[in-house]
C-alpha cells in the first residue's frame, strides 16, 4: 500500500488573488472559448458551463435557455427519440447539446441508450457532442468503449468520464476522447465518498488534470463540487477547460420536476430514487452512491445563469483576465483555511 501526504484540495480551500489589472468594467471580458478537438477535429465556439446529463438538469427546457447564454446542455441518457423528435421541432439548437449513453451495450446489445443515440445522430446530424456516461472511468472495458464509439464516429466530439488522474486522462484522450470529465465524489448528491471510500479532491484533480490534457492537445470539464459561481471561477482558474454543473441548475422551472409544497425532487443518477424511476442497472451489480434530496423551488434558470455569469466576469476582472481563455494563465491562487463570512448567514431573507 502507499499514502500520498501530497495536500489535495476543494475549491473551498482556495481564493483567486486580485491582481492589478487594466479592465474597466465586467462587460470588457470575454466569456467564450474557441476549441478545436483533438480527435474530432471540429472547432466550437461556446461559454464553456455545461449543464449535466442529470435528471432535472439535462432537459430540454433547460436547453432552450442555455442556449441562448451559448452554453451546452447534455441531454439525458434515458430521453426517448420521440422526445427528441418534439424538443428539435420546437426551437432546440441542436449545436448547444450533447446526446448521452451510458455503457450497457458492454453487457446487453440491445440497450436502449445506444440505439437512442444512433438514432438521434443519423436523425439529427447538427448533433455534435457525445457524452459516453459511468461513474468510474477506470474500467479497462471503458477505454476499449470510447475506443469503438470513436470508430463508429469519427467526426463527433466525445466527452468521456469520469476520472481523477493524469494518466487516466491520457489514456482516455489516445483512445478517441476529446474532453474528459474529472470528478469521482464531488457532485452535490453523491455519496461515492462515504459509500466507497474514494475520490480526489476537486480543485486539485482538475488542476492535475488539466495539465495532463493539455500535454497530449486534449480538454477537460470539471464536473461536480461547484456550489457558487465563484467555484466555477476557480475550476476556470485551475485550467478546466469546461465545466459541468448539476445541483446549481437543479430545482428551477426548466426542470420539468413537478412542485410539490413549494419543492421539487433533485436526486443523484445513481441513486435508489434513479433506478426506482429507470430501472435496475444492467450490469447486475447493486450500488447506491447517491441521494435524493427537495429543494426549494427556484423559479427561472434565468436568474441562476445571470448571476453565474456575473461571478465569473468579476472574478475575470480581479485577476485582469480579458478573455476566459487568458484565466489559467492570470490566476494565483491563495491557500486559505476559511474564507466566508458567516456571521449573518442566519438572518438571510
Ligand atoms: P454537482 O454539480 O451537483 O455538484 O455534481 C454533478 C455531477 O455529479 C454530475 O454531473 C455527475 O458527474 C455526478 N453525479 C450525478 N449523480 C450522481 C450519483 O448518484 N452518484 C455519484 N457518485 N455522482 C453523481
């Protein structure tokens, strides 16, 4: 065994430093990134905060706001093709979103996500993206999975996770990834760390990561452990290329949960509440590693993504970064034992 004394961090234990800088206003900063993948070869032009391919998140109602702020939304993996069908006719952009599977083709040929997502790309080829979803990243029958959707789309730009480690980044990239997502534990309804035991922590696997992507001309999306928009800075910050956002979109309007005494359901993807709506899981193993939880109904995304947007523009203008590309490169970072103010947290209105 080995123990790496290495300190690891979140994003609460680090704040962007201010630096003297030339920006006048927040509006001087520019918040798009211009990407050409690796594998795929495409170009994309887009605000790099993904909504995550969750329930209550990965909607297509969440997507017709998004997409107007040029942020992607990763569409569910267990949305039908008549679903599809509706949501394309009725105003969706098709280059905001990303189709999802899931790896169940490994065990069980006629798996309905594959074929959704075969289906939704023959059907839609304006859909560029695609999410290949598990939990962990580290199975070696993963990589040989991202292998064959890459021989099967050559031209589509897949995002692939999740992991947590440099090497496993590489790996993932070499063998047809063009984005891979970092994140095991992090997530606001996860509980893969008390449940398994395992996880690195957030702030400090992106930055490990994101250099390792950077190093084979691959890309990364932190996904999970935002709760603020300044968390979003720092994984900014820490070189994610992108990052992915379940809880903070959860729980508004766009998505489409009923409101039930003023609250609606958010719930992990693999909890007991996911597999009692979608079924069992089609590898055989049992495992709960999330939670569900009704949260307070939010009202419109709109005023989430609005004050997203603001807290990244801010902190762009602190650390005198005039494009969100130029943030990696302006940002230090403090290490900090405690860094919010509590005192009249109690008295919020
Ligand atoms: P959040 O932004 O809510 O902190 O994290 C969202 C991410 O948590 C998702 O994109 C996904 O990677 C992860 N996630 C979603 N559901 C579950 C779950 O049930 N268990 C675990 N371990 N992670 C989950």
């Amino acid at each position: 065994m080995r123990l790496n004394t290495e300190l690891k961090l979140n994003y609460e234990d680090v704040l962007l430093q201010p630096k003297r800088s030339t920006l006048s206003s927040r509006r001087d900063v520019d918040i798009t990134r211009t990407f050409t993948f690796q594998n795929s070869k495409e170009t994309y032009t887009c605000v790099p905060i993904v909504a995550s391919n969750m329930d209550g998140v990965g909607t297509f109602s969440m997507a017709r706001v998004l997409q107007e702020y040029k942020m992607m939304t990763v569409i569910t993996k267990t949305t039908s093709i008549e679903q599809w069908k509706k949501a394309v006719g009725q105003g969706i952009k098709l280059k905001y979103i990303s189709v999802c599977t899931g790896t169940g083709k490994l065990w069980d040929d006629k798996v309905e996500d594959y074929a959704t997502m075969q289906q939704v790309l023959k059907g839609f080829p304006d859909v560029k993206f695609i999410t290949i979803d598990v939990a962990n990243g580290y199975h070696e029958n993963y990589v040989d999975f991202v292998k064959g959707v890459r021989d099967e789309f050559p031209d589509k730009t897949i995002i692939a996770g999740n992991v947590v480690t440099a090497e496993m980044v590489e790996q993932l990239i070499i063998s047809g990834a063009d984005v891979v997502k970092i994140g095991i534990g992090p997530g606001s309804v996860c509980t893969t760390r008390t449940m398994a035991g395992v996880g690195v922590p957030q702030f400090s696997a992106v930055m490990e990561c994101a250099d390792a992507a950077n190093g084979v001309g691959g890309h990364i999306m932190a996904d999970g452990g935002c709760t603020e928009p300044g968390d979003i800075a720092k994984a900014f910050g820490g070189g994610a290329h992108f990052v992915m956002l379940g809880g903070m979109l959860a729980g508004h309007n766009e998505s489409e949960v009923a409101v039930i005494d003023g609250k609606r359901e958010f719930y992990g993807m693999s909890s007991d509440r996911a597999r009692e709506i979608h079924g069992k899981r089609k590898d055989g193993y049992r495992g709960n590693e999330g939670r569900a939880v009704v949260l307070p109904d939010r009202g419109l995304v709109k005023e989430t993504l609005e004050d997203i947007l603001g807290g990244v523009r801010s902190s762009c203008t602190y650390i005198g970064a005039r494009r969100l590309k130029d943030v990696p490169k302006c940002a230090s970072f403090v290490r900090a034992n405690s860094v919010i103010n509590k005192a009249y947290e109690r008295y919020d209105i």
